[in-house]
C-alpha cells in the first residue's frame, strides 16, 4: 500500500436514532464526515453501534438515515470498500446494507492485513471477562428464538419499544463519571489473551465512549470515541494509526488525549 495515497478510517457509536442530543445534527455532522473523506481514502470500517437500533423485517426497515446511506452508497460508488461491525446496539441487521448498497458485514475479532500491518477490531462488546449480567443480556439478544419472537411484533410497537428502552440506558450511563481505565475493562484482558498467541500491530474498539489509547508491548490499542457529545474516528496512513475529528472545518487530527488543536 502506498502510504502516500491510501488512507483507512474507522469510526464507532454514532448512535444514528438517538433522540437526544441534537439527532439531527448528529446525522448531519456523520454524513459530512462521509462525504469529506479524501480521494485517497481506501476504506472505512465502521465499528458498530453506528444506529442506536436497527432491527430487519423482510419488508421494513427503520425510517430515516436518508444522508447517511446517501454518502455510504457515494463511497461504495467510488471504489471505497466500506465494513460494517454488528454493535451491541445494532445487533439485529440482516443483508440490506450488502444488498442495497454494497457495505460487508464482518464479525468481531477480525483481523486484518492493512498494509503489512495487523489489525485486530470490533465493536469490543463481550470481548474478555465481562460480567454474568451482560453476557446473559447479550445472549439473548444473539438468540434466534428472540428475535422470531420480536418479528412477530408490529413495528410501530417494536421500534417504539427499542427506541425507549435504548434511550433509558443510554441517558442513564451518560450521567455518570465513568473513566476508562484500560486495565481494569474486559478488553484489556482480551488484548493480552490475542497477543500472547499472535503478533499483531493495531487494535481498534469502539463500545466504551471513551476516547483511549495505550500500548501492550509492540501493539498499539485504541479505544475510539462517540458522535453523541463528540466527533471522533482514527485513520491509518500506512504508517501510523491516529486519532482525527470532524469539525466544521473538515478532518482535523487529534493529541494523543483525544482532544482537537
């Protein structure tokens, strides 16, 4: 890969849907991120909870988006290979991103040779030790039976449903004081599991709106932020993976604490 002329972005927990927080705006602001990406950009991974829900009926899909799927569907026009990460939040997609505009749809972990570099990503939900709650909450979620059970339900109902009940907690865990601290998360344990089996250069999360970055021997690990309250997303140019944000006055890179110049 020419370092020069071949840049990859990811990005995380955009929360498309989200009824708080200007959604509008949010939206806006994502698709002109999208739309602003350089000619030389080769590929974006998004890395789940791009929508704060999402949920397929084989006739239905969730209304709106309308600028976002515009500026995917450019992309993937272009030649930009775009992929897709299930997040804990949009969980429940079928085929209509690959079938209506191009997106591939991968499963965490995935690793991946991006210009003789490893990369390991995902969303990072359910990676490492998590707790008996979750990983009973996440099973359901996964279950088929579930997700049988919810089709049967109107989609007035359902989305209303799951737009409530995703707002609750969402709103809830905003509120407090959460600070990242690598060592005592799940992912932690996670990277140290992978690295003790295979090198790998670059680790890449979303999940934990918690913009971070720290080293575990050669590997670097990096936590992206939310579009909720910020803007943030990395990009890997061949040599390096950095932190950048969008402002109004495009892509602008990020200091090492995740905060714009």
């Amino acid at each position: 890969m020419d370092s020069c002329k071949e840049l990859v972005y990811f990005v995380s927990d955009v929360h498309l849907g989200l009824d708080y927080a200007d959604p509008s705006g949010r939206e806006r602001r994502f698709a002109s991120f999208l739309n602003s990406l350089p000619g030389e950009t080769r590929a974006v991974y998004l890395l789940g909870d791009i929508f704060d829900f999402w949920y397929e009926y084989k006739y239905v899909v969730p209304a709106g988006f309308v600028r976002t799927f515009g500026a995917l569907a450019s992309l993937v026009d272009r030649g930009v290979k775009v992929y897709f990460f299930r997040g804990n939040h949009d969980i429940w997609i079928s085929d209509y991103f690959e079938r209506e505009i191009g997106i591939v749809v991968l499963n965490q972990p995935a690793f991946v040779d991006i210009g003789g570099k490893k990369f390991c990503m995902g969303h990072g939900d359910g990676l490492g030790k998590t707790d008996l709650g979750f990983r009973l909450l996440r099973k359901l979620f996964y279950s088929k039976n579930a997700r049988v059970l919810f089709s049967a339900l109107h989609p007035r109902w359902a989305f209303a449903f799951a737009h409530a009940w995703s707002r609750h907690n969402r709103l809830r865990k905003v509120s407090n004081d959460y600070v990242f601290i690598p060592e005592k998360e799940p992912i932690y344990g996670f990277v140290e599991g992978v690295l003790s089996e295979k090198d790998v250069d670059y680790f890449v999360f979303g999940h934990y709106h918690r913009y971070c970055e720290f080293s575990l021997g050669k590997a670097k690990v990096m936590m992206l932020g939310e579009w909720v309250h910020n803007t943030g997303a990395a990009v890997f140019d061949g040599k390096d993976l950095r932190p950048v944000s969008y402002m109004e006055r495009g892509i602008v890179s990020q200091d090492k604490f995740g905060a714009t110049p």
